[in-house]
C-alpha cells in the first residue's frame, strides 16, 4: 500500500460537519486530530462541533422529518439499495481508511464492509415491510386497526471498534422506518462516518435526513440533543457506563432507546466438543478486531479434562500470530486503538498472574510508534481475577477449568453483562440445555462469529435494550398506533 494511496484517500475524505446538507465548519472553527493507532502519527484534522453545531444538527433532522416521513417507502429503499451498491463500489475506500484510522487489518476491514454493507440490503428490504393489521374485535362491534409510523428525529452515537457496522446499522433501519438522523461517531474514529454520509449524498438522500457531527466534547455537545424535546429516539452503542448516563438523560423526555452495551462473552468449551473446531471458533471470538468487539470472548471456560490439550494448541496459534500495521500484508493482529487499552491489557493480565494464573504466550505491549500488545495467553485463571469480570478489548485469551456442566453455567453466568455466549459440544441435548441456560441475547453454538445483519442483535441485563438488525431492526425506530372503527355491519 502506497503513501499515495492513502494519501489521495484522506483528501477525499470531508472534514467538516454535515448539518441540513452543508458542509461547514464548527462554529467556533475548532478541530480535532485524528490519528492512525498503528504509528500515531496524525492522519486528519477536521471539524470538532460545538453545542450550537449540535442544535443546528437537530434542528436540520427536524426540519428534514416531515418530508422524509412522507417519502414513499418504495423510494426510501431505492437510496438505501443505492447506497449498498456504491458501499460495494468503493470497498476498497472504505477497508483502508477503517484499517487508518481504526487499526484493524485490510482483511478484517474488507469483512466490515462486506457486514456493514448488508444492513443497507437488508433494511432497504425492510422498508416496505413495516406493515399493521387489521382485526375485528372479539365482540364484533368494532375494527382495530393497528399502524406503523417514523419515531421522529433520532440521535444516533456509535464507537470507534466498527466505525462503517455501527453506523449502517442505526442509519439503515432509522431511514428506512422514515426517520431522520443526526449521527456522532466516536472521536477517535470519525473519517469513516464522514465518507459514508457524502457516499448517502451520492445516492440520492435529501439534505438534512442525515446530519453528522464530530466532536471532541461529546458529553457537552449531546447531552442538550438528548434533552432537547424535539428528539424522539435516542440509539447508542458504547460502553455499559455512558449508556447508562445517557438513559438517565434520555428519561426525561421519555425517550425511545437502544442500548448495545458492553460484553463478557463466555466461551464455553465441554469434554465432548471437537477441539479443532473449538480452537477454530475461540480464534475468531477472542482476535477478530484485534479483541476489540463486544462480542469477543472474554473467558474461556473450559472442561478440565480437555483444557490442557486446548491450551496447548491455541497457544501455539497465538504465538504464530503477526502483529503489524494493519494495512502491512499478511498482519494478523494491528495495534490496539490507544495508550490506555493496553495499559488495560497489561494490568488484567498482571492481575491474573499475581493471583496464580500461568502466562503462556505474550502479556505485554509493545514498544511504539503505535500501540500494539502481544497476542497473549493465561491458563488456570483463578476465580476472582479481574480479567474475568472486565471487558479486555484487547488480543488476550483467558481459560478458566471447570469439572461439571452445572458450574460451566454458573461462571458463565455470573456477570453483570449478557450479549453474548459461545458453546463448543457435540451433544445436541446439551447444545438445547445451554440455549436454555445461557443467560445472553445470542448464541454461537459451534461457532466463533454470530453477527448478521438478517439476526436481531442485542444483549441482556447490562448489555443492552432493543435490537439492531433483523425484522426487529426496523421497530426500534418505529410506533404503534392502534385505531378503533365500528363494524362497517353495526
Ligand atoms: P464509549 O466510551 O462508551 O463511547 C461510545 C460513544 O459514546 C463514542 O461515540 C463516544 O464519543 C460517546 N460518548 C462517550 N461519552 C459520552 C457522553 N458522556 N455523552 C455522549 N456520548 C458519549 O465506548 P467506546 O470505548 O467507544 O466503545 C467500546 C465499548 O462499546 C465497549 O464497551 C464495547 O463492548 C461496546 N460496544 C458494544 C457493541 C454492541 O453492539 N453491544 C458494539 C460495539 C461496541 P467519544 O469517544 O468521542 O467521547
């Protein structure tokens, strides 16, 4: 990959807010850097919004919304399926400026695309489906009619781990249910949302439907968004904390809201799963994003009769594994998004050695530019260690032994966090019992990677509210009207 390239790249890529269809500065003409993790060095500078940025954003989504709403749903889905097809076009755009600015590898980034691409297909098929119904009443006297309408304008935050997934799937299922949008993508990771938005222009999307703001004061400049009467839904995906500040806020203007929170996904490896396909699995659950999903695998629980022998053998992948730039050829394994996460990585595997756990491959960063750890793996990971209650987001594969199905549940279980679950064995009795057992919002069972855009998405307990993706998608961004009429035979 050339610096031209690149280069010719970040130039197309806007630097200034989308407000109402224009491309402007912040108002107080601040700007923020943006910074490939992998060198640190700076890629971008572009407009950081102030609090009056973020009110003329609302004020475009609300003045956009009367017009979209009424938009035929036929018309919506056409600029969605345009839109599909241009993401198509421009792959390879959107694969390298994610692998700039995120870290992630060209290939994991292609994978992003391809995923992020399908909410537009998806919702661009759902669109003309949010269909009601018509029903007598039960004594006869009446006709209820039960109909779909747009929520209004919405605000729309995402992280920076999938800067192109994340925002594809609130943006598709909002415009397709015939809402309105101002989006915030993280400081971090901004560029991507930005090319995505003039890539919605080029498809045909009205100016002011979607509205997009960066910022480097993210609390400041939402928090009067949320409380600002006008909006109507409220769609976050982040860490379990700030969503649940951002429901406080969101409470009182009764707000409609999704929440795709944190995760602790167990991975859960029994005496009669084939190992090959669960060292397989646990490869794409614990490195896909360099661990840096919420549906990674956070704790490996696994059958003490096999968890030598798996140990073993995903040690020796792990050790294999090439860490580098993400856009170098053949790297496995980019740097991590900042300074922080791996200080994180670093203090959760101390931790767990300090109370007994074997270090057997990697355990510590790597010496800069950029800010890569070591793809690591700990054995006999005792309970209480603080790598099994937090999030790691980082390449670190921790195996914890069990001896009885009964216990394999219980420590899977026992988290305040409920996305997901993953669950290696070949018994199919066992397979059903877990599906019953699990308390997750999904399930991988014999395999490493759940996420589809046809599936709904979404945790339980602290891992979230609502779902993104499949036929429940679009509801998050609609509402129920029921009407009653008399018979027409009365
Ligand atoms: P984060 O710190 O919670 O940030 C998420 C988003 O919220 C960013 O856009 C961030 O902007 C913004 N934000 C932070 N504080 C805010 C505030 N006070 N008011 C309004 N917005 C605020 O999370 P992250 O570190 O970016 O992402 C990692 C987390 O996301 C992990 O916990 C991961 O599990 C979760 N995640 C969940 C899913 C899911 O579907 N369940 C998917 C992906 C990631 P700035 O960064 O610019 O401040």
């Amino acid at each position: 990959m050339t610096m031209t390239v690149e280069h010719t790249l970040l130039t197309r890529v806007p630097d200034a807010l989308l407000i109402g269809g224009r491309w402007r500065p912040a108002s107080d003409g601040a700007t923020l850097a943006v910074r490939d993790p992998a060198t640190g060095a700076v890629i971008k500078e572009i407009a950081s919004a102030s609090v009056e940025d973020g009110g003329a954003a609302l004020d475009a989504a609300c003045e956009a919304f009367p017009s979209w709403s009424e938009t035929p749903a036929r018309v919506r889905a056409e600029i969605l399926r345009k839109a599909f097809d241009l993401l198509m076009e421009r792959k390879e755009d959107f694969a390298l400026l994610m692998s700039l600015e995120m870290g992630k590898t060209l290939a994991e980034a292609r994978g992003e695309v391809a995923y992020g691409g399908e909410f537009l297909r998806w919702f661009s098929e759902e669109a003309v489906r949010a269909v009601g119904r018509y029903a007598p009443s039960p004594e006869g006297h009446g006709r209820m009619i039960v109909t779909q309408h747009p929520v209004g304008p919405c605000y729309l935050i995402t992280p920076w781990n999938f800067p192109l997934a994340m925002a594809t799937r609130k943006i598709a299922p909002a415009l397709a249910a015939g809402c309105t949008v101002v989006i915030k993508p993280a400081e971090l990771t901004p560029l991507t949302t930005l090319l995505f938005a003039r890539l919605l222009e080029d498809a045909g999307l009205p100016p002011g439907v979607v509205n997009v703001i960066t910022t480097s004061h993210s609390g400041a400049v939402s928090e009067p968004i949320i409380r600002d009467p006008r909006l109507r839904k409220l769609s976050f995906t982040g860490s379990t904390p700030v969503g649940v500040r951002l429901l406080e806020q969101a409470a009182g203007g009764v707000l409609r809201t999704s929440m795709e929170l944190g995760g602790n996904a167990p991975f859960v490896v029994f005496e009669d799963a084939d190992l090959d396909k669960a060292v397989e699995g646990a490869m794409a659950a614990k490195f896909r994003n360099i661990g840096q999903a919420c549906t990674a695998a956070n704790r490996f629980i696994v059958h003490e009769s096999v968890a030598e022998e798996f140990a073993r053998r995903v040690t020796h992948r792990v050790a294999e594994l090439r860490v580098g730039r993400g856009t170098d050829e053949g790297v496995e394994i980019g740097p991590l998004i900042d300074d922080r996460a791996v200080s994180k990585a670093e203090s959760l595997v101390a931790d767990a050695v300090e109370r007994g756990a074997r270090l057997r491959t990697g355990g510590h960063g790597i010496d800069g530019p950029g800010t890569f750890f070591e793809p690591t793996v700990v054995t006999d990971v005792a309970a209480g260690s603080d790598i099994l209650r937090e999030e790691i987001f980082g390449p670190v594969l921790a195996i914890v032994p069990f001896s009885t199905e009964d216990e394999a549940v219980a420590i899977a279980n026992d988290t305040e966090y409920g996305l997901v679950s993953y669950v290696y064995t070949e018994s199919l009795s066992r397979g059903q019992r877990m599906i019953e057992r699990l308390a997750t919002g999904m399930m991988g069972l014999n395999m490493g990677v759940v996420s589809n855009a046809a599936a709904p998405f979404g945790g339980w307990k602290m891992s979230g509210l609502g779902r993104e993706g499949g036929a429940e998608g679009i509801h998050e961004y609609l509402q129920t009207k029921y009407t009653l009429t008399p018979s027409p035979f009365a």
